[in-house]
C-alpha cells in the first residue's frame, strides 16, 4: 500500500529523479526532465494502488521517467542529437540506474542541484525559489503560498533561473573545487533562510511550517555528510537547526497559535533534536571559525538548556548577540540584545541599548521594533509611549497568529 511511504517520499523521490537526469544529461535538458519524472510520479500513483508498492519505490520512478524522457526526445526528433551530445544517455533505454543506490539518498546529484541553484547571478528568493521546485518537489503553487508570493511572480523567478541554469557555462556538472567552495556560503544562506522560513512564517497561517523546517534539516544533513560540507559553518548551521527544531511542537497550541517562551511546555522539547544540536555544536567548534550559525546556535542552545525562564543563562545570550553584532552588523540583533540585557538586567537597560539608534525604514515600521519598545516602556512603567508602540505593533502584524501573541504580551502583560 502507498500509505507505507514516507509522506514525504513523493517529493523526495521528485527531487531525487530530477538531480540524477539532470546530471547525467546536462542541464540544457531541464524542462523535459522535469515534466518526465512528474509524468512517472502520477503512473506511480496510478499502478500502485493495484500492483503493490514496488521493493525500490524510488529505482521504478527514475525507471519510468528516463524511459518517458527517452520516448519524448524521440518524438521531438532529437534523440539522435542528444546522442551526438551525451553518449551515456544511451544507457537510459537501460530502464534503471543501480537499484542500490536510488533506494536512498543520492547525496552526490542533490548537492550537485543544491549548488547549481545557488548560482550567485541570481537574486537569493530566485535561488530558494529553483532549490524548492528541484530539490523539494514544490510545485509553484506551493511554493507562493511557502513564500506569500504570487504565483505569477513565483512562475516568473523560476522560469529565469532555469534559464540560467541551462544556459550557464557552469551550472552543475562543471563547477570546479574551488568554485564549489566558493558556492558553500550561498548555499548555507539558501538552507537557513529556507528553515527560517518554515519556523516563522513571515506573512501567514500557519505560523510554523513544519514541512520547510524538515527539507532544510535533510538537505544541510546532506550537506555535513559531504566533504563539501566537511567544515565549522556547516555543522554550526545543522546544530542551529536542530535546537530550534526541537522547540518547534513546544511554540503552537492545539490551535496552531503560538505561544511565548514563558507558555511553552518544555516537556514537549523534543530531546532527540537537543542532543542531535548539542552534538553538532560541540563539532563545529574546530580551528579559528567563528560564523553567525555558531552565535545563534550558542543561543538556541541557551534556551533549549535552561530549566525554566527565569534560570536561563540570560547573560550569556547577551554575549552571544554581542558577537553576533560583530559578525553579522544588524539593528535585529541589537533589538535581540536588548531584549535578552531586560531579562537580565531589568528593563531599563533594554531601553539604554535602543536609546538614540536609529533603525532603518524595513524595521522602524514593522512589529518586531514597536513590540519590543512596547514591552520595555510597559515594564518601565511608560503608560503613554508603551500604548503608542503597541498600537503600532498590533496594526503592523504579519499573521493572526503573531498579532494574537502580541496582544498577550503587550496588552495583558504575559511574561516571555
């Protein structure tokens, strides 16, 4: 039966396919592949049902695909140049790849894809956008309503990157060490912004996107697996992801809404992904490198650690933040600095952080800016200037879900 599988196996098995042919016949060929493994995903959903699912689930898929891609470049009366092109792509008429092999991950053609995406000619939504479809399995759909972008200006980033991407000298295959090297960094922002995404969703309910936070934890374990990503940055970002994904069933209610820190049943931190972080932290911490993933990992760690709100080591997530200004100049980290210098040393000191500093137009109008100033001048006992900043945040609120966690902290005083 198809319920057997993994709920995620069809997507996966998507991206799986994709990277391989892709590989293996060039990326000039893009658009025929990916029409040829979504035609074998639907015969899988047809013949399934009534044969059994195959012992290879995945080996039947890249079958059935690289034999429809065979039939429809014949019909388009290009097999003949295609052979000319790419002599291996005669062992496609060989229905199968090695079974073994495509019966689990293929890390090698998916970070291939992985890197091909993070080409650096293209805007980074442009990148996350191609690695959603290619890697994910997203459709466009889908991937505008991850993103709360249209689906026209979904279709319109995607169809320019994979133009890019086939008409790119060194779009997969080609990309030396050294260029692939120089591609790593890219591709850790493409998976963090990815998780981040899934975390907190910026525009819309759900407030957390599960499905998002587990591709960017399976492509960036991938990743660390590589010698690619045999390196600090990358086992600082899988420890940052796994310490916020242990917290992620502890910050929805039943509802879906979410809560605030000091609502949070901790029992319900997963502490499989705890120790998977603390393990991934203690690896990432070789030679000199010291990145933003470390800082915010150290973070994460702080509060997946602390027994309660109030025993939380508040004065080294200040510390963490104050590296973090360091490496990554942002007024959001010092906003976070602020917020965790309150907890610590009381209100006031919050407020002295933020005294004076003028934050750019994308943070002064947004919530995350007036909540803050909100809470602080609520604590200070500031009736007038708490109610003009909470109005402030409440009417700039991305989702219901935040606006209603506002309201608990800014109007009835919640702590956390």
């Amino acid at each position: 039966m198809i319920a057997r599988l993994d709920e995620h196996f069809f997507r996966h098995a998507f991206g799986h396919a994709v990277a391989t042919l892709t590989r293996r016949l060039g990326p000039s060929h893009l658009p025929a592949i990916e029409d040829a493994v979504q035609h074998a995903l639907m015969a899988a959903l047809t013949a399934w049902p009534r044969a059994g699912v195959p012992e290879q689930p995945s080996a039947w898929i890249y079958r059935a695909a690289s034999n429809r891609l065979v039939d429809e470049l014949r019909q388009r009366g290009r097999r003949r140049r295609l052979l000319d092109e790419r002599a291996d792509v005669a062992s496609l008429t060989i229905a199968a790849a090695p079974s073994a092999r495509l019966a689990g991950e293929l890390p090698d053609d998916l970070l291939a894809m992985l890197l091909a995406c993070c080409d650096d000619a293209l805007p980074p939504t442009s990148q996350l956008v191609l690695a959603l479809r290619l890697l994910c399995g997203f459709d466009v759909r889908e991937i505008a309503l991850r993103l709360f972008r249209s689906e026209a200006d979904v279709y319109k980033r995607l169809e320019r990157a994979r133009q890019r991407l086939r008409t790119s000298p060194t779009a997969f295959t080609d990309l030396t060490p050294t260029q692939q090297v120089a591609r790593r960094p890219a591709v850790h922002t493409i998976l963090y912004l990815l998780f981040a995404e899934g975390h907190l969703a910026a525009h819309a309910d759900p407030a957390v996107r599960r499905e998002l936070c587990d591709e960017a934890l399976r492509l960036t374990s991938l990743l660390a697996a590589h010698p690619l990503g045999d390196d600090a940055e990358t086992a600082a970002l899988l420890a940052l992801m796994h310490l916020h994904a242990a917290r992620l069933d502890g910050r929805v209610d039943p509802s879906g809404g979410l809560l605030l820190l000091a609502e949070q049943d901790r029992a319900r931190w997963d502490q499989a992904h705890v120790a998977a972080g603390l393990r991934w932290l203690a690896a990432s911490a070789r030679g000199e490198a010291y990145t933003r993933y470390h800082a915010e990992a150290a973070i994460a760690a702080a509060h997946c650690l602390a027994p309660s709100l109030p025993d939380t080591r508040w004065d080294e997530i200040v510390a963490c933040y104050q590296r973090l200004e360091q490496l990554a100049p942002s007024p959001l980290h010092t906003l976070n600095r602020a917020v965790a210098l309150a907890e610590w040393r009381g209100p006031a000191a919050g407020l002295a952080v933020l005294a004076g500093l003028e934050p750019p137009s994308w943070l002064a109008g947004s919530y995350q800016w007036s909540a803050v100033l909100a809470d602080l001048h609520r604590r200070c006992g500031h009736a007038d200037e708490a109610r003009r900043h909470r109005e402030i945040a409440l009417a700039t609120a991305p989702s219901p879900a935040v606006r209603a966690l506002l309201e608990r902290r800014l109007v009835d005083g919640t702590p956390g």
